[in-house]
C-alpha cells in the first residue's frame, strides 16, 4: 500500500508541475505579438533540444522517436524567428504525439522544405473533434493520457507568433486511422482587398 500511495502522490506531484509549467507558458505567450525576428532558425538544434526535453516520456513508454531531413541540397521549412520560442512548439507537438502513442510505437518528425509533421502511431482523433483541438482547455472526453488541454493551444500561440500555423489531421491508411500529424507550415493569410 505505501509504495502505491507514493507512486499516486509522485504522479500527480508530475501532472501539477506540468500544469503549472503549461499555465506559465500561456502566460507568457499572452503579451508576445508577432515580431520582426532576423536570425535564420537552425532546425537540427531546435529538433535536438525538443526531442531530449522529451526522451523521459518516450523512454517510460517505450516510443521511439525519429527524425527525417529532406534530402540533400533542400532546406527544411525556412524561417526567422525564436529558436527558444520554436523548441516550445516542438517540444509540446512531440510530446503530444508521444503521448497518445501505441506504447512501443514510433514518433516521426518529418521536416520538408515546405513544412514539418510531428506524426504518430496512435488512435488518431475522432473526425467531429478535430476542430476543437488547439482550444485552450481543451480534451477530449475519455482521454487515459494526463495533461491539462494547454499544450497544442501553447503551439498554435507560438506558430502565430512566428508566422506560422499548426495543422491537425488523422493519418489514414487506405479508410483506416492510422495515426494523427500536425503539420507546422507558414501561416496562409488572404491578400488585402484594395
């Protein structure tokens, strides 16, 4: 009995300093407005950074995690802006899709010249609640996974910031979920009217 006392009390211990880290975040991203950033963001460091922030939850679930860089004389998605504020968005995607993973699966970040995905081997989201994704608060109703509805809404703040938008998407195979993506790619915004 003692040793399940304090694995409950270490677990939700774990769900409050990770609530507490997602609300400061939000936080911080409230004041934040788009910005004219000038440094070239070097993918590798960022990706490196995001995954390894991630590596205890994907070692506690057994899910890999792999990188695949566009081929050779292509760049992946170019972009200026915060590298720290990227990994954010990295760092939530990965861990989302680590997450709501098939234990011993695999996590893909996929990065293009046009875009990068964060796919995964999981359940996928039912088709009604895809557009709720993203909402600040947001779960969907019977979720297992821990988490506090902040992270993907964190993402979706710091695209914005950068210029950027997150897509969700079911991955199928034939009519069948495989997996879900999100999909970081510039943000498409309508010319003026004049």
């Amino acid at each position: 009995q003692p040793l399940r006392a304090g694995a409950k009390l270490e677990s939700a211990i774990e769900r409050l300093n990770r609530l507490v880290s997602q609300l400061l975040a939000m936080a911080r991203l409230e004041n934040v407005t788009e910005a004219g950033f000038t440094g070239d963001v070097v993918w590798p460091r960022v990706a490196e950074q995001a995954i390894s922030d991630c590596l205890v939850l994907a070692q506690r679930k057994n899910v890999d995690i792999e990188v695949i860089w566009p081929p050779e004389g292509a760049k992946a998605l170019p972009v200026t802006g915060d590298e720290t504020l990227l990994v954010l968005l990295l760092r939530n995607l990965v861990d989302n899709a680590t997450r709501y993973s098939a234990d011993g699966g695999v996590v893909t970040l996929r990065f293009l010249p046009d875009s990068i995905n964060v796919e995964d081997c999981g359940p996928g989201v039912p088709p009604d609640q895809l557009e709720r994704l993203g909402d600040r608060f947001f779960r969907m109703p019977g979720q297992q996974e821990q988490g506090s509805g902040l992270g993907l809404s964190i993402a979706r703040r710091v695209a914005r910031i950068q210029g950027l938008e997150v897509l969700f998407a079911n991955r199928l195979q034939g009519k069948k979920i495989s997996g879900f993506v999100a999909t970081i790619r510039r943000e498409w915004r309508s010319p003026q009217l004049s």
